[in-house]
C-alpha cells in the first residue's frame, strides 16, 4: 500500500533532484522513491554488516535482512574483510596444537 508523505527540501536538493530526474527522464516522485530504496538498502546491509563484525547474527539472518542471497552477503564480507566466523588466531593455534 502507497503512501503519501509531506517533505521539505532545501533548494540545493531539489535541483539535484530535478537534475536526476532529467537524466533519468523521469519526474520527481519517481527520482525521491529510486533514491529512498536504495539508502534504504544501503542502510540494512550497513546494519547487517555491523552485526556480524559483532556476532550477534549469522551469515543467513544477515543475507535475509538484506533481502540478498547468502553468496552476495559472503561478497560483501569478503570485501569488508569481516570476520563473521568468530574463528581467531588463537584458536587456529589451539587446533594446530590438538592435531
């Protein structure tokens, strides 16, 4: 269900609105609700990114979160260099020590 909503914009904003809008040939509505999704997005995979560095979700809630798939989350990870796993160095050193 759609929304209407009321905002106040500085003028700086609104002509790189209408600026988009012209490039994108299409009018401001439309330019406002492109740009509200993705900082919208942007803003969950920041969030989600966070958690795991903390570990306080998994690979899967993060990719779900995200409304990505676990091998784009895994990207993301990669490029961030998060440890996600919780696995250290001191733990490498345990295991090697066990074996």
């Amino acid at each position: 269900m759609e929304t209407t909503i009321s905002v106040r914009l500085e003028k700086p904003i609104l002509r790189d609105i209408e600026q988009i809008g012209k490039s994108l040939h299409t009018d401001r509505s439309e330019v406002i609700r492109r740009l509200l999704a993705s900082a919208t997005q942007e803003w969950k995979v920041n969030e989600a990114l966070q958690k795991l560095t903390a570990h306080k979700i998994s690979i899967g809630k993060a990719a779900e979160e995200c409304s990505l798939t676990i091998w784009d989350i895994l990207e993301l990870v990669k490029k961030h260099n998060i440890n996600w796993t919780g696995y250290s160095s001191q733990d490498l050193e345990k295991d090697l020590e066990l074996l």
